[in-house]
C-alpha cells in the first residue's frame, strides 16, 4: 500500500510545538514508508486565515526540514466541495436546516436540563414543503447538516488507541456549511483526503469524535477511509495543559538556540515508550516512529529536557552545518575543540572571542608576580598535550598557591573575565603566544 500523509494546519495563527509535532510525525511516518507528505492549507475561514500566517507555516516547516511533496490550499477548492455537496444533498445524505443559534442552544438546555445528550433533534427534517417554502419566502437561509445513518456503524481500529467505537445515535448530525454558503472544517477534509489519496490520517486524539462522524462522510462519498492514529495531546513539563504551550513556536526556538534536530528528536519520542536519543540520523528517527508504541497519557513537553537534548545535538553538529552561523574565523579545529561545551551554537562566538582578543586587563595588584612567574612558566612548559593542568601543577609546585587563589587570577589574565569555559578547553586554543603575552602584561613585567 503507498502511504500518503498530510499536515493541515489553519492558517490562523503561528504552528506551536504541538502542531509541530504532528506535522512531523506525519512527515516521518510517510519518509519510513517512501510514501507522501502533503501539506494542506485549511484556510476555509476567510476572515481569520492571511497569507503571511502561511507564509510562516511554510517557512517553519522548512526550518524544521519537513518538505513536502505537494500542497493545497482548501480555498482554491470550493467548485470540487460544491460539486461533492450536491452529490451528498441529491443522494439525501445533507438537508437544509433553518434553526438559529438561540434556538438550538434552547434546545440543547433543554436536553441538558433532563440529563439527555444535546444532540440535535433533526427536527429540520420533519419540516413539510410548505414551512419549508414559508421560512425562505421570510427570507431565512438554511444552513446544511451531513444526515447520520444511525444503523451504520463508526468504528475503526486506531493505531495508537486501538478498536474504536461510537454510536451514531449519540451524535447530532453535524453542520457541514453555513447559510452564507461557507464550509465548516468537517466535509472539506473528507473531500479533500479522498482526492490526494490520503492513506493515514496522524493528528490528536481531540479528533477522535471527528473521525467517527467523518468515517460515514468517506463511505457516503464513496471514498475509502484511510487509517487514523490519534495521538495523546502534549503537555506542559508541570502535567498540566498548558497555555505556554500554545506559544512555544519556531520563532521561540530559535530565539534559545534550539536546532531542528533536537526538537525533532525530543517529539518524536515524547509520549511513546522509546528513549529520547538525541540524533542528526532522520532515517533512524522514521525508522523508530511505531504508533503501537505511543501511550494514552498525555506527552509531557518539558522545555529543560529539550536544552539538554540541544546540547547533545549541538556536540554532534559538523563544523560545515554551523560554520555560518560562526565568528568569522573561526575554523573547524576551534570549533571541533569548543563544541563539547556548548549548550547552543550562539555560544561559541563567546568562547571565539576570548580566545582570540583582545581581552580587558583585570588584574588585582596582589597577583602581579604571580602573574609574572605564570608568564615565566607558561613559556616553558610543554605545550603539546594540557597545557592547563601543566600550567597549573607546575604553579602549584612552585607557589603556596592553591585552589581560588590559584585559577582565578589566571582566567582573569587570560579571559578578562572571572567566569567563563573550561580553561582546560580554551588555552589550547588561545596558545602558547597569547596566553604568554597576557600573562606577562598581567604581571606587568614585558
Ligand atoms: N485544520 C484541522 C486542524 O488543524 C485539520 C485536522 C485534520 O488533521 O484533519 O485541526
């Protein structure tokens, strides 16, 4: 069976980490399989749908390296949906319905007040040609309800939650389009995944009710319903769902220094049974996405464990991935030397800076000839293997001086600063030439 995925995002507003997820586990599922993945645009809501909002849908795919192999835009589709209604409407499966909103939520009290399910009492269909007739001729458009087969079941088999089942009897037959003659979100996507050959349907599990109501919409169309994995719903690293997610985008990522690689390999793993193993390998990542092994229980998104997967990512990055993104200058011995100690890639430009100068002088008068002899000492010792440790034992031996005492004036001769990387990282980087020339300046003897 060729496998063909879509992410079908509304253009109403910015992907937040749990759109991002979905899209990328679509767009793994179907790179696993050879298969398709589309991208649609659900941007039925006219007045809420712009093109800068998916302008920026596409740019944070690509950003995120999700590519797509076609895209629609529902908007451009409303001759195929018409066409597709009148099919539906003609064949008795979607009638005209005249309620306004104040009726039906009187209805729906009014259930609710006698401890029976608000579903729509299809009282539109018990309506006689001549009502019918009168409620136009006052001028009152209907808006169209898909008719539910209350004898066809909804059932299919989840790939993440398993054997599923709804009686139709307990949905109201939903509204597919209103009276100004605009689509609700239900029928277009039925339609739509009928037409691009949409074999699997990844999204979360808040669909659920959707997909057993659109099931009958794909067999009334005569269409096959693809298979549907619902996934669990993302939540904050507190447990709860949280609004803070729904604001955690690409722009934030980016803004912390989060590469695409380390929020791929968190959400694809997040909610499953799997470990988080912090990988560039996108194959194996696909490879590894079973929807048998996604749980229930919501995925916790935890913001310091994606820091700490970025950090693994960033001490994988080739230096030819990163390299504009560095300090000019900056080579790929410097950058394979600092790598193992950065949490992003931004901080190497701190590192790159001390290690090439200049830096402040800050040095206490009390250190001068302690700085004088590190200078004396620094020139000697080999410079091959750790100069730091060298540096620093032969000091030790030589001086009273441990501890504190000891390293900080160093790094403040050295860097300028009283904090900052691993010595034992930089001064292999800083040399022989400059470590000595700060050192002897410091001690105030050159
Ligand atoms: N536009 C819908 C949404 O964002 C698509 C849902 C679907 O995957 O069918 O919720």
């Amino acid at each position: 069976m060729s496998v063909t995925t879509r992410f079908a995002p509304s253009p109403t507003g910015l992907l937040h980490v749990g759109n991002l997820r979905t899209a990328l586990h679509n767009w793994l599922f179907a790179r696993a399989a050879g298969g398709r993945f589309l991208l649609r645009l659900d941007d039925t809501d006219r007045a809420r749908s712009t093109v800068e909002f998916a302008d920026a849908i596409r740019a944070d795919l690509g950003w995120m390296g999700l590519d797509w192999d076609g895209e629609t835009r529902q908007s451009d589709r409303g001759a195929l949906y018409e066409a597709r209604f009148e099919e539906l409407r003609a064949a008795g499966r979607i009638y005209p319905a005249y309620e306004d909103g104040r009726e039906l939520d009187l209805k729906r009290k009014v259930l609710l007040g006698r401890g029976l399910p608000p579903v729509y009492d299809r009282a539109a269909l018990r309506l006689t040609d001549a009502e019918r007739a009168d409620l136009e001729a006052r001028g009152v458009r209907p808006h169209w309800r898909f008719k539910l087969d209350h004898d066809e079941p909804m059932a299919w088999d989840d790939l993440v939650r398993g054997p599923q089942s709804f009686d139709p009897r307990t949905q109201s037959d939903p509204v597919v389009r209103r009276a100004d003659g605009s689509w609700l979100y239900m029928l277009p996507s039925v339609i739509d995944d009928i037409d691009m050959g949409v074999s699997h349907v990844v999204r979360g599990e808040d669909h659920v009710t959707n997909t057993a109501i659109q099931l009958q919409m794909f067999s009334a169309l005569g269409g096959t319903a693809p298979r549907f994995a619902h996934e669990a719903l993302l939540t904050g690293a507190e447990g709860k769902l949280s609004k803070r997610l729904g604001s955690l985008g690409v722009a934030h990522f980016r803004e912390a220094g989060i590469e695409p690689e380390a929020i791929a390999s968190l959400l694809a793993r997040i909610g499953t049974s799997d470990p988080v193993v912090p990988t560039l390998d996108r194959a194996a990542l696909a490879a590894g996405l079973d929807f048998a092994r996604f749980g229930r229980a919501p995925a916790r998104f935890d913001e310091a464990e994606l820091a700490a997967v970025n950090a693994r990512i960033v001490h994988q990055l080739a230096y030819e991935a990163v390299a504009r993104r560095l300090p000019p200058g900056m080579d790929q011995a410097a950058w394979e030397a600092i790598r193992p100690n950065l949490a992003t890639v931004a901080e190497a430009a701190d590192w790159w800076q001390v290690v090439q100068g200049p830096v402040p002088s800050a040095v206490d008068e009390a250190d001068r000839a302690f700085l004088a002899e590190a200078a004396a000492t620094a020139a000697a010792i080999n410079w091959s293997a750790d100069p730091w440790h060298a540096l620093t034992n032969a000091l030790k031996g030589a001086t009273d001086r441990k501890g504190k005492a000891l390293f900080l004036p160093l790094r403040l001769a050295l860097t300028g600063r009283a904090h900052g990387p691993d010595m034992a990282a930089l001064l292999p980087l800083i040399g022989r030439e400059r470590a000595v020339e700060r050192l002897a300046k410091a001690g105030g003897s050159h």
